[in-house]
C-alpha cells in the first residue's frame, strides 16, 4: 500500500487577507515557501500583509477582491494565475459579524453578512475549483466558520446563519468532488481578539451587551480567548495534511485560563482585558 505523500508548497489564495485571522494566515504560508495571493477591499492593508509574507521569506501578491461581486472574484483568480499559476488551496476568511436582536438589523446589513460569508464564500469555491479541475490538479478548500454555527449565539443571528450555511455547503461540496483530489474542510472556530469584529462593533456600542447576554446565558463560560496566529496554525495544519487524508470538520477553541472561573460578566471582562489587552 502506497504510502500518503507529503504537501508540497504551493499557491494559496486568502479573502479578507488585510488584518486578523486573514493576515496571521498569509504570514504561516509564506514562513513555509506558498507563494501567497491575499485579496480585501483596502489596499493599504493589503500592502501591510504582503510585507509581513515579504519580510517572512514568500512571496506574496495583493489583489483587490470583493467576495460579494462574482466578477470581482474572477479578476482576483486571473490575476493570481497570471502571476503564479493555479490556485491550489482557497482560504474563504472574509466575514462580517453585527451584535444585536434581529428587529435591530437594517435589511442592508442582514444582506452583508450572507452575501459576504455564505455568497461570497461559494463564489471562491466554485472559482477555485473550476480551475484546479481544469489543471486536474489536487488542492483544498477551505471555509473558516464559527461556533455559531451549531450554538444558539443570541444578538449575531444573521451571521450564525451564515456560518451554518457555510458549513453545510461544505459538505455537500465535499462529496461533490469525491475522486476528484480536492479536499474540502470547514474549520469552526471560537473566540478570537485581534479581529475588526469587535473594534467596529464596541463603536456602535452593540458588542458588550451581546457579550454580557453570552455570559448570563452561560455561552461565555471563561475568559479564554485565541489570537490569529493561533487559528491561522489551524488553517496551515489542515491543508498541510499529506495527501491521502484530510480533515472534514476540525473545531478549534481556546481552553479556560488556569484559576477559578469568573463568576461575574464584570469579571470575564476584567480577565480578558489583563491578559489581552483592549482589541
């Protein structure tokens, strides 16, 4: 029997790629010789990622990508396959996450947050796969879910609902390209800081009291909380897999500072802000 061979290096494409979990990730890749394609709607973020892959040892091309926007989505892929050649791992990171009760979604944004995880999230699919079955090349997709997705998160119903579409997608896409050597793994992950998540939403004062709903409704059991590096290692170690095998679903969360758990939402925050800082 064969045994399963190591992943070579190779071309990755990451949305949301400017900050966060997105960026964390782009830098992995290129300390390991992927030659990276990062795509967001701000450029200067963009180049801050592209020297952050630069400065790590890779090689790294920034493009301008709205994932809502089919077309906008295939300009980002050519232009990855003009400078690199095919696509072989698509990173679908790019999401949005609003707090609140439904009756406080504007229709606008219950739209964002569908069209740009669960919408935009297949516009990457079927462009990433499209070219990697035309070069009959092996590859992964990737989508980056939440808990959310299969927990009643109360106040961030439009993204739960993404996100659990995001998943289910991937299954059935996963069984769509059976035979085919393309892998298909949703990673769900838990809280993570270091994200715009957080900083757009404590401006507009929803985030805390989501927060403080979690944890009375026993959602926020303790104060540990991931950084981006520590997701985007997820990522690497789920399409870093020798050929042969691969994670379906993989869930990583943070586990529970040592010492007694909070009692208090006051103290969860307290906790978290000593040893995170504010993000």
């Amino acid at each position: 029997m064969s045994e399963p061979k190591e992943q070579a290096a190779g071309v990755v494409a990451i949305s949301g790629a400017g900050t966060g979990i997105g960026q964390a990730t782009a830098q992995k890749f290129g300390e390991l010789g992927w030659r990276v394609v990062v795509g967001g709607r701000r450029a200067e973020k963009l180049a801050e990622t592209v020297a952050l892959v630069e400065k790590a040892g890779g090689e790294c091309l920034a493009h301008p990508l709205d994932v809502t926007d089919a077309e906008s989505v295939d300009r980002f892929f050519d232009a990855a396959e003009e400078r690199f050649g095919t696509v072989t791992a698509v990173i679908n990171n790019a999401a949005t996450g609003r707090y609140g009760p439904l009756e406080s979604f504007s229709p606008e944004e219950i739209h964002t947050e569908i069209a740009t995880k669960l919408v935009g999230g297949l516009y990457m699919a079927r462009r990433g796969v499209r070219a990697l079955l035309a070069a009959e090349k092996p590859g992964d997709i990737l989508f980056i879910t939440s808990l959310s997705a299969g927990t009643q998160w109360l106040h961030h119903l439009p993204y739960a609902a993404a996100n659990a579409g995001v998943e289910h997608a991937a299954r059935i896409l996963r069984l769509e390209l059976e035979g085919t050597g393309i892998r298909v793994t949703a990673l769900r992950c838990g809280d993570t800081l270091g994200t715009d998540f957080n900083t757009v939403e404590d401006a507009n004062g929803r985030a805390m009291p989501a927060f403080e709903l979690w944890f009375r409704r026993g959602l926020l059991r303790h104060g540990g909380t991931m950084t981006p590096d520590m997701v985007a290692d997820a990522m690497v170690a789920a399409i870093s897999l020798p050929r042969g095998y691969q994670y379906e679903n993989l869930t990583v969360i943070p586990t529970a500072p040592r010492g007694e758990l909070p009692r208090t939402f006051e103290a969860w925050g307290a906790d978290v802000m000593s040893r995170y800082g504010a993000s």
